[in-house]
C-alpha cells in the first residue's frame, strides 16, 4: 500500500499507543489485563534506551496499526533477533497491505541491525493471525511451550 506509513512513535503519540494496544487487548480477549498508563508509556517507550520499540502504521493521517518488539539473542546460535511483542491493525484497515508494510520495516530493520529472525507468539484460537502470518512464509514453532513466571510464584522465586 503506497500511502501507509510506518514510522516510530514520536512524543505526542501517547494516546495514540495507548489507544491501538487497547484495542488489541480487546480484540484477543485480554482487555482485563490491559494496566498501560500514559505514564509508563513516557517512561518504557521513551527512555534511553527505550525498553520497548514501537513504531505506528498512519494512514490519512490517522493511527491504524502497530507494533512493539525489543531485540533479542540466541545464545547458542551467536546471533540477534527481535521479538515482536504486539501487532495490531484495526480490523477495519485489514487487507490493506497495513500489515505487510509493518512486518516489512522490522525485517528491514532486523537485516540492518545484523538480526538473523523475528519471532513472535500468536493465540491459538487467532487464525485470521496465522493466515497472515502463513501469507508472508513465516514458520509456526512448534517444539516449544511458553512459560510465564508472574505474581505469588515470581515474588516466591525471588526470594529463594
């Protein structure tokens, strides 16, 4: 799609980051998880070095997509990777190449940066996801389970 741009947030787009996260946290059925603040956005998105990438898909001048990711490494590989932590286009702007021109900047930026992959996790139930995901030759993972170390267990752990 030649008139989306993608570029990285800039100060002013607070609400707007908060707003399309929102949404994806609505349209995956996590809204009751969503805590993002102005605040923390200020803070993790806007400090050097910021703790989480993000950059906006505008179209007509508008935010309609989104994605955050932070760089990764693979130990036993010896080389760098990003891990796409959101993707979002409204449901309303799908099918428009929104995605694609998203996906494509970060492959852009993974190659010039000396990254060898993204990978990222998608919800079993979101195969409208993984439709797109297949579309552009992605590869499903499917030798790994993901664990979550959070509340009672994490501050259990920490103390052991």
């Amino acid at each position: 799609m030649s008139d989306v741009t993608v570029r990285s947030i800039l100060a002013g787009d607070e609400d707007a980051i908060i707003t399309l996260l929102r949404e994806l946290a609505i349209y995956e059925k996590l809204d009751s998880r969503f805590h993002l603040s102005p605040e923390t956005v200020a803070h993790d998105f806007f400090c050097e070095p910021p703790a989480i990438r993000c950059e906006l898909a505008i179209l007509a001048q508008q935010p309609v997509g989104i994605m955050t990711w932070y760089p990764t490494y693979a130990s036993f590989a010896g080389t760098r990777g990003i891990y796409l932590e959101d993707f979002y286009v409204r449901p309303d702007m799908r099918r428009r190449g929104i995605g694609r021109a998203l996906l494509g900047r970060l492959a852009k930026h993974a190659q010039e940066s000396g990254a060898t992959r993204i990978e990222w996790a998608v919800l079993k139930w979101n195969r409208p996801a993984m439709d797109f995901y297949e579309s552009v030759h992605a590869q499903r993972v499917d030798d790994w389970h993901v664990y979550r170390l959070v509340g009672k267990a994490l501050a259990d752990m920490a103390g052991a």
